[in-house]
C-alpha cells in the first residue's frame, strides 16, 4: 500500500456539538448525495448548480463543526464562479473521500 493509498483510507475526527446529533447524520447523507448531484451538473456544463450547492455547504459545514467542508464548498463555489472543471472535479474527489473517511464524534 502505497503512503498516498493509506492516507485516503485514515480516518478523519470531527467533534461535534451533542445538540446537533439528531440533525448531522442527515446533512451527512444530503452531502454525499451532493456529490452525486455536482458531478451530473459538471458533465453537463451546470456551474450555477455546482455554485449554489457549493455556497450552501459552505455555510452549513462550519456552523455544524465541520470546516473541511466549509472549505471544499468555498472551493467549489469559487471553482464555479470561473466555470474550472478540473479545480470542480479534484474538490469533489477530496470531498467524496473525506465524506468516506470522516468519523462524528458528539461532545
């Protein structure tokens, strides 16, 4: 296994606030389904999608604990914005695997 191989495959820790367990698992699904839904808007040219979807992970990420995903949603909003395929696909790749990866840990 090479280092790169073991790196996606660790998992990540994210504390979370206890108040917001019932509600996480739940944005946890919408996101992945995010994913899905942006790299169907990527194949078919819809940047507006990608900006919108990209705008609200941004703000929801980071009011829920997770700021990986305030930031990979600032990066696809921006992406977006410059309508950069290859900056969209490489932001998805790392928020698919980090979507994968990540652990919740309710405090």
């Amino acid at each position: 296994m090479t280092s790169n191989e073991t790196k996606q495959e660790e998992k990540i820790t994210v504390f979370v606030d206890y108040k917001l367990k019932d509600i996480i698992p739940g944005f946890m699904d919408d996101w992945k389904e995010e994913v899905r839904f942006m790299r169907e808007a990527l194949e078919k040219g819809d940047y507006e999608t990608i900006l919108k979807l990209g705008h609200n992970m941004k703000g929801i990420g980071g009011t829920c604990g997770f700021g990986a995903i305030t930031d990979m949603g600032r990066s696809l909003e921006e992406a977006a914005k410059v309508m950069d395929p290859e900056g969209i696909g490489e932001t998805l790749n790392k928020l698919s695997s980090y979507l994968k990866r990540v652990e919740v840990v309710y405090e």
